[in-house]
C-alpha cells in the first residue's frame, strides 16, 4: 500500500519529465524551430492573434440580428388614476406581466462598418507583430547559439595548448634532471601549464553561462539537456554574405508595420467622416401581456400585441465636434508620412552600419586567419630548432603564448563575423522565419 501511494505521488513528476519538450540534435535550424514554439514571446504573439481575432469577431457580431426577451411581473398596491368626465377612474389591475422578444437588425452604422473595413488590416497588423517577434528570435538565438560553438571552439584549443605544455613541461623536467638546462625552463612551462588550465577553467564557466542564455533565448528547460552541433567548416561557409544586395526598406518588417498602421488611420478618417451620416436599424417586436386583479389566475389570459418600425438617428449640431475629430484624423495621418520618412532614413543608417561593421570584421578574420598560419609555421620551426638545442626556451614558450594568442584572435573574428552577418540580415529584411 505505502508503495501504491508513493507511486501516485511521484506521477505527476513523471509525466512532466517525459513532457518535456527538448532539442534531439543541437543544430542552428533545431534550436530555432523549437524557440519559435516555446519561447515565451513567441506564445504571447500567438495568443495576442487569438485575442485580435476574437476582438474583430466581437466588432462584426453587431451586423448579424440582435434578439431579446425580456420578462417581468408587477403587483401594484396603488393603481394608477386617471381623471375622465371629471371622475376619477383606476386604471389597470392589481397584478400585471409581460414576456417580450424584441429584434432588431443595423442596417448602417459608423461602428460595425469601421470593424468590417478594417478586419483586413488589424489582422495583418497582428500578424507582422508576430513576424517581428519572431524576427527578433531568430536573431537572438542564432547570436546565443554562436557564442556557444565559439566558447566550445575555445575549449577545445586550450585542450590541445594544454596537451602541448604538459610535453613541454615533461621534456623541461627531463632536461633539468638532466642537468641540461636549469630550473627556470621547468618553472616557466608549469606557469604557462597552470595559466593554461585556468583560462579553460574560465572558459568552462563561461560555457554554462552561454549555454544558459541560449536555453533562455529558446525558451528551453533551464534543467534540459542541450548539446551542440559543432561544424568549424559550416561556420566558417555560414560567415559569408553577398554584400552587394540593394536595400529595399519595403523589406523591412517595421516598414510594413509602418503602412499598416497608416492604411487603420485611413479607415479612422473615414469613420470620422461617416459621422456626418445617420445611423439606421429595424427593429421588431412581440409581447404577450397578462393583467389580473388576483395573483392565481394572472397566466389564465394574455392580451399580446406586436410591432416593427424603422430607426434612423441623425445627429443635427455637434458644436463642431465632428469637425474637429475629421482634422485631428487628417493630422494624424499626415504625421505618419514624416514616421515614414523617418523610418526610412534610420533604415539606412542601420544598413550603412552593418554592412561597413561586417567588412570590417570580415577583413579582420581574413587577416586573423593568415596570422593563424604563420603562428603555427613559427611556432613549428621554433619548436624543432628549441629541441635541437639552438632556441632559447623563451623563444619557445613565446612562440606557443603566440600560437594559442592567434587560435583564440581567429576564433573570435569568426564569431564577429558571423553576429554582423546577422545584423545585415535584418536591416536588409532578408531573415527568415
């Protein structure tokens, strides 16, 4: 029995373990496709599109006929006088009811026709909202997910630094005991070892905080496991980008929010305008009436009587209110053809900023990678010429602090790259999503 009841209380904690949703294979496209459906954002522009559209949903119902039935029942202790021929005569009787179903239909209105000619538009509006969101994901992850793979790449140099100190320092050792060199060989080459395995020890620490970002840019389970993909030569193709592509600020997500936004105000201009026009319904009715003197036999007999008409309400003299309203709708969209300019020229300046930050970084990573290759070639030759016996152990040991400098220099500028990649991308408007 106490096994039974441990099991029951440990249920639910086992059904949320294997609920839980997480990435089998850690590539770029993996850790975006699950951000776009379970980063926090991201659901709450999903739930915002529910809301958008039921809120038009809720607008457009005031087309569709509106029926009633109202009901109530009445006992008057006083019944109402009226004077005929100079003689007072009650009215009515002591107890009274009626059961009404009224209906009634707009025919035209400023409200309901707003809600139908901007349907359109507030649901696009919705929809760029999200694609802006989703935009802004992709690029964060994407930044998150680089910074991984770069400290992982860091990682795994400072494995190969540290597998080469701990020969140096183990031929250092010998040659001392040997009586070869001195004491000093042996003390530098455990100060670069040591210095060696701090740095990886740093870079470890800063591997968990990264990782941890990613899962948080992801919307991923902060105790999930997550591992990477690593492709030194993805990323490295990944880097490039055709720098003559033309800026088209249509492209641009904000752009289009931008003319959404203006084509509602449109529509508020008319509505404005639709002021002038009156409003019109039909409206029906049936009602059945029951009067008594005495409370029992009130249902006995109904008097029912019913009606249809036509409303029209037309709204004479404001005090220029309407007027006033027709300017402001004017101003308003007059003032988006400047948001628009604006947008346009802030639009550039962000291009012309990454575009000039990606060259840069690009010219850096070509200079950085060819500093790479000559680090290794000294760093070789230096290292057959120390064991030769005709290079000083500061030469060496400089030539490794070199060598590991340039790993560590080339390895950042393609992470550099990569992030001004990215922020090309988006002022081009050219992310996918």
């Amino acid at each position: 029995m106490s096994h039974l009841m441990f099991l029951v209380a440990l249920a639910p904690f086992v059904v949320h373990s294997q609920s839980l949703p997480l990435v089998s294979r850690g590539t770029l496209e993996n850790c975006i496709r699950y951000a776009l459906l379970h980063q926090p954002s991201m659901q709450q522009t999903r739930l915002d599109e529910e809301i958008t559209e039921s809120v038009i949903k809720g607008k457009l119902a005031d087309w569709f006929p509106q029926l009633n039935f109202n009901f109530n029942v009445q006992h008057n202790p006083q019944l109402p006088v009226a004077i005929v021929g100079g003689a007072p005569i009650n009215q009515g009787l002591a107890n009274s009811s009626n059961a009404q179903f009224s209906l009634s239909q707009t025919l035209f209105n400023k409200d309901v026709l707003l809600a139908s000619t901007s349907a359109h538009d507030v649901r696009t509006l919705a929809a760029q909202r999200s694609s802006s969101t989703k935009i802004d994901v992709i690029i964060n992850v994407s930044k998150a997910y680089y910074a991984v793979l770069v400290t992982q790449k860091q990682i795994e140099l400072l494995d190969e630094a540290i597998v080469r100190l701990e020969q140096t320092l183990k031929d250092a050792t010998t040659k001392y005991q040997g009586g070869i060199v001195d004491k000093t060989d042996y003390m530098r080459a455990t100060i670069s070892l040591n210095n060696a395995k701090a740095d990886r020890r740093q870079a470890e620490e800063l591997l968990q905080v990264r990782y941890t970002s990613l899962k948080e840019q992801m919307g991923y389970p902060a105790s999930g496991s997550l591992t990477l993909e690593h492709d030194s030569t993805r990323m490295e193709h990944e880097a490039f980008l055709d720098t003559l592509q033309t800026l088209k600020h249509e492209n641009r997500i904000e752009y289009q929010l931008l003319q959404t936004q203006m084509r509602l105000q449109e529509d508020n201009l008319d509505y404005s305008l639709w002021s002038f026009l009156p409003s019109v319904s039909a409206y029906g009715g049936y009602t059945l009436n029951y009067q008594s003197s005495l409370f029992g036999p009130l249902y006995n007999q109904s008097y029912p009587y019913s009606f249809v008409g036509l409303q029209v309400s037309f709204p004479i003299f404001q005090g220029g209110k309407r007027l006033q309203q027709i300017r402001q709708a004017r101003l308003q969209l007059n003032r988006f053809d400047y948001d628009l300019v604006s947008l346009k020229n802030s639009i550039t300046t962000q291009y012309v900023l990454a575009i000039a930050n990606y060259r840069s970084n690009l010219n850096s990573y070509h200079i950085l990678t060819d500093n790479l290759d000559l680090a290794q070639d000294v760093y070789r030759t230096i290292q057959l010429q120390y064991k030769a016996g005709t290079k000083s152990y500061l030469e060496f040991i400089s030539a490794e602090t070199d060598l590991r400098a340039a790993e560590f220099n080339q390895t950042d500028a393609l992470y550099q790259v990569l992030i001004s990649k990215l922020d090309v991308q988006k002022a081009l408007g050219t992310v996918q999503y």
